[in-house]
C-alpha cells in the first residue's frame, strides 16, 4: 500500500499563525483592555500554530525513520536495553 504524500507545511498551522500576526498588529491601534485582549490572543494562536508546525514536522521525520535509526522517541528505560 503506498504511503500517503506529506504536506510540507500543513495549511492550518499557516492560517493559525497569520492569524495571530493580524490579531496581534491590530492589537497595536487599540487601547486599554481590547489592546491587551488582541495581543495576548493573537500570540496564544502563534504559539498552537507553531505547536502543531512543530509535530508535523517530527511526525514526518519519525515516519521517514531518520530520528537515529528508531522510529519512536527516546526513552530513558531504553538505555538498559543496550
């Protein structure tokens, strides 16, 4: 069964971080609470679009087996094993 191809960069992380660069710029020409609201809100989604950039990309290396010839992550009860 072929494997299904991989986005290079998934399109809602993209909308997720351009998203939070326009909360937070508007951010910047209001005062007061809806300031604070804007700038606070807009980098929460910069933050879960990188978060969701950042395991797609380490889901992808993992399936290519390039994370040092073990598909999983490390784990500290591995090292007795060797």
């Amino acid at each position: 069964m072929p494997e299904k191809p991989v986005s290079p960069i998934p399109a809602s992380a993209l909308a997720l971080v351009v998203i939070g660069i326009g909360l937070t710029m508007t951010g910047r020409s209001l005062d007061g609470f809806v300031r604070g609201l804007c700038q606070g809100a807009g980098m929460a989604v910069i933050l879960v679009g990188v978060a969701v950039l950042s395991a797609h990309v380490r889901g992808r290396r993992d399936r290519r087996g390039e994370s040092g010839g073990d598909a999983g992550m490390w784990l500290p009860s591995r090292d007795d094993d060797q």
